[in-house]
C-alpha cells in the first residue's frame, strides 16, 4: 500500500519509522493580538532560551471585534500564544520543551479583558537547515544579531541533523516553529480542530 506524504517513512528511527515534520502556524487569522508595550518590561527573548524577568501582568491588546477564542496560534508580533487547555495537552506531551509566560488581553480601550493565556517560548534551537538545497539571500551572512538567515520558501531542513528533537524551532530561521508528527497527530487526537500544520521537506 503506498504510503501519503503525511505518513512516516520506513527508516532505523522511531521504532522503524522515519517522522515527518510540520511548521506549526496555529489558528490562521485567529489570533489578532499584539503586545504594544514588550520593550518596556524589562525582560529579553533569545529563542532557544528561558525568559528571566517576565512580567506576568503583561497587557496584551486584541484588534478584532469579536474576543478571540483559540488554542494556539501566532499572534501579531509572531508570539506563540496558548490556551490553557493547550498547554496542558503540551505539558503532557511535551514536557520541558516549552516556556509558559502568563499574560492578559483586552480591547484597546480597556474592556473585555481574558486570563489564563500563555505566551510560549520554544526552549529548543536545532541547528538543521540544509544548506545545499535551502536558499538565502546574502550568501548566507546573517541578517541580524540572532544569527537568522535571509531564507526564502521553501526551505528544507536535514532529517539527520533534527536527531530526535520533537517540537524546536530552527537556527538560521528562528521565527518558524517545527513540529514533529507524533505531536502534531496527538495534538489532532485531542480533539483541537483548525490548527495549521504545513508539511516541511527534509533531507535525509
């Protein structure tokens, strides 16, 4: 039987089976929040890394009419945001791969304020990008302080240097959000409906 590009492929890892790997978007057009006041909060984001000197009482404001209601998704300034129910299906899981930072969100004007979200920090940088068949601009000089590269899609990722990390994000290219298939089916499992997962092509 002929195996769908979704399905894993017969390899040495997991158990016999080689995983797939996703770029995790969320809820698209669901979240429309954004953090007006981040750099006034004493606190610094370096992907790969635990925040220090988070303030839990960060406001968040949303820009649609309507309160937002979703479980994952990137919010305006490209912040994974959580649920709460989201994060206790990550933290079963996926334990110790993501750093949970409470905030709240409100209209503009102050009202309809909701609790209990999460911004997640993805504590995981894999060094994975295949090099050979991804290209950038700049002949790979970074583009800023953190090391990113002018990368245009799509770009490719090596399976081998991915080892058997499960949820990371990819130095290089540290805006995207790689999951791996076993928690993308267990995250469907569950029972969240809408989320976006695009399929990522690999080397071997």
């Amino acid at each position: 039987m002929l195996k769908s590009r979704t399905d894993p492929l017969p390899n040495a890892f997991n158990g016999g089976w080689l995983m797939t790997y996703y770029e995790w978007l969320g809820e698209p057009d669901a979240v429309e929040i954004g953090f007006p006041d981040r750099q006034f909060n004493g606190f610094w984001m370096v992907e790969g890394e635990s925040v220090i000197g988070w303030n839990e009482y960060m406001i968040a404001v949303y820009l649609c009419a309507d309160t937002p209601v979703f479980d994952f998704g990137l919010g305006v300034d490209g912040w994974p945001l959580f649920s709460p129910r989201m994060r206790n299906l990550m933290e079963d899981i996926a334990p110790g791969l993501i750093q949970y930072l409470p905030f709240r969100f409100q209209r503009p004007d102050g009202t309809g304020q909701v609790v209990g979200y999460y911004v997640g920090q993805m504590l995981r940088l894999v060094d994975c990008l295949d090099r050979v068949r991804t290209k950038v601009r700049n002949g790979w000089e970074p583009i800023n302080n953190f090391g990113d590269f002018g990368t245009y899609r799509p770009f490719f990722i090596s399976r081998h240097l991915t080892s058997d990390e499960r949820l990371f994000r990819i130095r290089g290219n540290s805006q995207s959000i790689v999951i791996r298939q076993d928690l993308k089916q267990a995250i469907e499992e569950a029972g969240f409906r809408g989320q976006r997962f695009d399929l990522l092509e690999c080397s071997e």
